[in-house]
C-alpha cells in the first residue's frame, strides 16, 4: 500500500523513524519526507539513506503553518513526534502540553486541511490511567486523534497504535543500564524489585503500524501484544547487581495498556488488540476479532507471555 506514495513521518529523524525508514524503502514509496527539529540528526541520515525519495523538512510541529506545507500532497501520516521523558516532562509542564497536545491538533488540522488518506499516530502504554504528565498528553492526543475522524466526516482517517517500551529507544531502560556499565557500574538502580513492563522489538512496533494503516477504519487503537518483563530479570540477565532507589514521581509499578472499562469495546485479533472508538460516527463497522471477556484487563503484571533471565 506504500508503493508510489508519499508518506510523512513526524519526529521521523528519531528512533521510530529510522526503523521506519528502513523498512519503508523496499516498498518503494514516491517520498518519505522527515519532519523533524534536529537539523545534525536529519544529517546523519541523509548520509544513511541513500534513496531518492527521501526529503528532510527542519520544523516543530507547534508550528501549524509549516506542518501544513510539509503535508502538502502527502497520502499518509505517522506522528511519532512527542517530548517523552517523564522526569522532564513533570518539571516542563507547559512545554509537555505545547508539543504533545497543542503539536498533534496541529498534526489534525494538517492533514485535514490537505485531505490526507490516513494518520497513524503512536501512542504509549503511560497513557492509559496516566500517573504522569507525559502519560495524561497521550491520553488527549489519542482523544484528539479519535475526535478528528468526526471533524474529516471520516474523509480522513486517524488511529492510534499503543505498546511499552521499544527495545534501544533513547532514554528507555535498556540503553541506560547499558551505559553505565560502560562506564564500570556493575550495580544498577532499580525503584522496586516488584516493577514490570512491556516489552516490544522495533521490527513489531513497525509491523503494528503498518497494520493499522491497512486495517484502520477510523477510531481505533491498535494494542500490540507484546511479552513482559521483571525490572530484576532484567538486571540479571546484564550480569549485575540491583540497589533499589525508589519510584520516581509519575513512575508506576506496573504499566497498563487495556482497563476492565476497555474491555467491552475490546477485540482480541490474534497477535494484537483492537480498541473501537468509544463515540463511532459510522453506522456500519467491520468488527474484526473476537470480542474479549467481561473484567479484562492488560497489564505488564497480568501478562501471560513472559521474557526471562
């Protein structure tokens, strides 16, 4: 469905955007246009890619008039563009709300405004009963997201896609541990032995999203079953010792991706979840799946696909 189109990635020149280069090259698409704010990042992967359809577009997405000209004639959007580290994010409040609520409203007006095909927005397991401020603007940019399908007539159509963390994205778990053992740090600070998250390659995080583009209907959220992991498992199988240093403001035990209040408008479809859109503005939708039972819930602690030493 890639083939001869033009496809727009927001925060593209990061991690999600260059696995999702890579494997949007061999589909041949007319453009892959980068929308992104890091000009040296941007230049790192014009020396990677050397494919004819790539454009590199320097731009916030807080700023409508740009996103607007850089949607020009595009077919499909994926909006991976987001502040994410929570930390920050609970300091920053403000610019929490500028980028990742006010950033994807302009995503909306965008690609309405330039009769987009699609829109795939990526979304986090946080976002679901968000403890933190990160979490609680996913949470409204998947409603803005929902939302748009009514504003479009369902003209152009928007979803979302949700997992934990991606394994070696920036900032995750994963790469942190990993530097300071570079740096000779043999014990690892955990904030509570009984922590668990999910866990997602970048290869399933990308086949998710394109899932969603050939699926999609308007509305949904597109939930990737993805294994769990124990923080502890985790330091062990890197060798190392654990202190605990206890949970940081906005930091859950557990991460949750699907609530008892989801369930009903639930369906399970073999290797990922499909949430229908609370408020539907169409009279006839495909269900696909089965729906799940009554008191589901999805969560890194009730999973039943574990990862392990």
């Amino acid at each position: 469905m890639f083939c001869n189109k033009t496809i727009l990635c927001t925060g593209g020149s990061g991690f999600i955007g260059n696995g999702l280069v890579q494997r949007l090259i061999p589909l041949k698409p007319r453009k892959i246009i980068i929308y992104s704010r890091s000009e040296y990042k941007q230049f790192v992967m014009s020396r990677n890619y050397n494919y004819p359809g790539m454009r590199y577009i320097l731009g916030d997405i807080r700023d409508l008039d740009r996103l607007s000209m850089a949607m020009k004639d595009c077919d499909y959007v994926i909006h991976a563009g987001a502040l994410k580290r929570v930390d920050a994010l609970e300091y920053n409040s403000v610019e929490a709300v500028q980028t990742n609520i006010i950033g994807s409203l302009n995503v909306v007006k965008s690609a309405i405004a330039n009769n987009v095909k699609k829109v795939v927005a990526i979304s986090t397991d946080k976002s679901t009963a968000p403890l933190n401020l990160y979490g609680a603007t996913k949470l409204v940019m998947e409603k803005l997201m929902m939302n748009a399908n009514a504003l479009s007539g369902n003209k152009v159509l928007f979803s979302c896609v949700k997992y934990g963390n991606v394994a070696g994205s920036t900032g995750s778990v994963i790469p942190f541990f990993e530097g300071l053992k570079k740096e000779g740090e043999r014990t690892l600070p955990i904030t509570d032995t009984r922590m668990t998250r999910f866990h997602i390659s970048m290869d399933q995080a990308i086949d998710l999203i394109f899932t969603a583009f050939q699926k999609m209907q308007g509305g949904e959220i597109f939930v990737a079953k993805i294994p769990s992991f124990k923080i502890v498992d985790l330091v062990k199988s890197m060798n190392c010792k654990y202190k605990v240093v206890g949970i940081r403001p906005g930091e859950k035990l557990h991460e949750i991706m699907i609530t008892t209040e989801d369930a009903s408008r639930t369906y399970d479809c073999g290797k990922y979840f499909i949430i229908q859109p609370q408020y539907d503005w169409i009279t006839k939708r495909k269900k696909h799946g089965k729906l799940v039972p009554d008191g589901f819930s999805y969560s890194s602690d009730n999973n039943t696909e574990w990862l392990y030493k």
